[in-house]
C-alpha cells in the first residue's frame, strides 16, 4: 500500500540505523510525544537498535494515560445515572477509576455505548430524547474538530439533551512541562504528525527558539520514526534548534485551517490537570462561555469531584519520562493489561502497554528490574 510498505522496508530502516549512529558523536537523549509512536518504537526495538547514539524517553503523548484519575471518576459518576447514555470511544471503556471502569459501570446495567465518532453520540442523543446523552470528549488537538463539530450541531439542530465532558488537552504547554522539570535530560523531540496534520507546527517554533532544542514533527512507520530521530541528532551534532518536518506527506506549516478554526469557535484554552504532570496552565481546552450548556461537568455538577492519584501507580513517572515502565515495582505483576493500575497500562498507546505487550517485561524481569 502507498505511503505505508516504503516506510516499513527493512533496507531503508536498515540504512537509517546506519547514518544515526555514523552521525552521533554522543548520546543524545530524545523523546517522542505521541503513544503511536511509542508503540512503534518499542514494537519494532529501535530505541534497542540505538542504544549508543540515542536514548528514546517515551513523553506524555497518550491523550488516554495522562487523563488524571478525577477525570475518569467524573465520566463513571455520569455513567452511573440512571438517565443518562453516556458514550465514549473503546480505549475508556478499561480505564480504571478510584473503584470501577466504564465497562463494569456497563456490566450492572449502566447505558455504556462504544461510539466511534462524537457525531454518532448526537445521533443517539435525537434519537432518545428522554434521555441525557454525554460524550466522553478525550484527546489533543487531533479529536477536537470532530467534538467541536458535534457541540456546533447539537446547537445548530436544538439538541438540548447531548453534552460533553471535555477533556482535551494540547501538546505544546506539555513540552514545555517537560523541558521546565529541574531534573529534565530531554534534548530534542518528536512530534506528533497526526497533531499537526491539524495544527501545523508554528505553536512550536516558539518553544524550538526560547530552549534551544529541536523538534521534528514525524510521521508513525519505522523509516519515519528513523529519519525523524536521524534530523534531530544532525541539528543537535550541528547546534541548531528549529522545528522541521519529516512527515511533508499529510503536515504543512498551517495544518488544517478550517479544523482549526472550528476548535477556535468553540474552545477556549483553560488550565487542564494532567495525569502525573499536575495542572499545566492553559493547556487544555474547555468549552467557550456560549456553548457552556452542552458541559456536562456544569450541567451535572460534577466540580466537587477531587480524587489522589494512587500511590501504587507511578504512571505519573512514566508519563514525564522519569522512569521506564519496568522500573515500576508493580509493572507485570500487580499491573498487567488484565488487571490494570493506571491507564498507560491498558491504553493502547500507553508505554507500559508496549513494554508488556511486547515483551519486554520478561526482559527486565530477567536483568532484575521489574522486581
């Protein structure tokens, strides 16, 4: 298939291999901001292949994992109600909350629906006007023209009984979380290319300018991940700090304007909790003051939900690259896909996913790590 076998091919990967490690004259610490990524990377053992030249952190690009706990809490708190019909896309269905997941909420009778867009979401709140619809609306900026789409119609069409509990987050603040950290090692990043298909990348050339450091926006396939990580060491072996773009095939340099412009009608940045990096100021996106009717956090009053991340689940270390997964003294045994503590364990872009899925827990397991 085009755009998808060329980027797998063993030759190329291979070749890369080859030039990153002629290039580096050190080991250069780079992080990828995307759980795809993370995936790929750990799938297909590149940060194995680069060990020497390149130490891959896995950043907090899992829009699943860094949805704090109180968040999920408030999504089984809806879910719970006997007159709501409360949707959300498969990967929150496990996410555990403080006692329970959606799918147990499910599993006692609550109206639990797996949807795969927020427009289907609407379409069950017209077709059930007796019902509160909600839609779980996780994500960054990838998902929010389509959640933005959905608030615009249900206005549009006089939908009144259709809401979202907003939980959108953006990648830019994030960096900059992670490069402020006092015990930060990252020197240069890879972003998300299905972000900036949307966004483009000027919001990071400020962050490129004021650390010093650069950012490859790149693409998910083995050769893409590759030449990303290959620009990247040739602007820290060169001392550059500029933000290019590898996946020139689906990212321009304004992304896509008019997604944009929808998310900008109907969001607006506002502080935003994170899952293990607290509350990052203006790095989320809420809804605008005229769509305040369809927030079902202010519908349904959920502002007086405060949980504790739990203390077992170093997810938070995990998520600003603190840690690998298994250095995490439950990772394989207390927490597994079956029986998770956090989200990056059952998301499947979570990092402790890949490490277990992939087979990596048996190989810390046998160094002594996981224990």
């Amino acid at each position: 298939m085009k755009y998808l076998s060329e980027y797998r091919d063993p030759a190329v990967a291979l070749a890369l291999l080859g030039r990153i490690t002629q290039t580096a004259t050190r080991r250069w610490v780079l992080m990828e901001v995307c759980g795809g990524q993370t995936h790929t990377i750990v799938r297909q053992g590149l940060d194995q292949l680069l060990e020497g030249a390149v130490e891959m952190i896995h950043g907090p690009g899992c829009p699943v994992c860094v949805t704090p706990l109180e968040q999920i809490d408030k999504a089984l708190a809806l879910a719970g109600r006997p007159d709501v019909i409360f949707t959300s896309f498969g990967d929150m269905l496990r996410v555990p909350g403080s006692e329970c997941d959606l799918l147990q909420v499910r599993s006692r009778g609550g109206a639990v629906r797996i949807v795969y867009s927020p427009l289907d979401a609407l379409d069950i709140a017209a077709a059930h006007p007796d019902k509160e619809v909600v839609f779980f609306a996780v994500g960054f900026e990838t998902t929010a023209p389509a959640n933005a789409m959905a608030v615009w119609r249900a206005r549009q069409l006089g939908i009144r009984n259709f809401s979202v509990l907003v939980s959108h987050v953006t990648v830019p603040p994030a960096i900059s979380a992670v490069l402020d950290a006092p015990d930060n090692r990252v020197q240069g990043f890879l972003a998300a290319g299905h972000v900036c298909t949307v966004m483009g990348w000027t919001e990071y050339e400020p962050l490129a300018r004021r650390y010093r450091v650069p950012i490859v926006v790149t693409g998910f396939e083995p050769v893409d991940i590759l030449e990303g990580i290959l620009m990247a060491v040739r602007q820290l072996e060169e001392g550059r700090s500029e933000v290019e773009n590898q996946y020139a095939r689906a990212v321009t340099r304004s992304g896509t304007v008019p997604a944009r412009e929808l998310v900008a009608r109907v969001f607006c940045l506002v502080d935003r909790a994170w899952r293990g990096l607290g509350v990052i100021p203006r790095s989320g996106l809420g809804l605008r003051e005229e769509f305040a009717a369809f927030d079902a956090e202010v519908r349904f009053g959920l502002g007086s939900i405060r949980v504790a991340e739990p203390e077992e689940c170093r997810a938070g270390d995990v998520l600003r690259g603190k840690i690998k997964p298994p250095a995490c003294a439950a990772f394989g045994t207390r927490c597994t896909p079956l029986h998770p503590l956090g989200a990056p364990m059952v998301s499947s872009e979570g990092a402790c996913a890949a490490y277990y899925n992939y087979g990596r827990y048996r190989v810390a397991a046998a160094e002594g790590v996981a224990g």
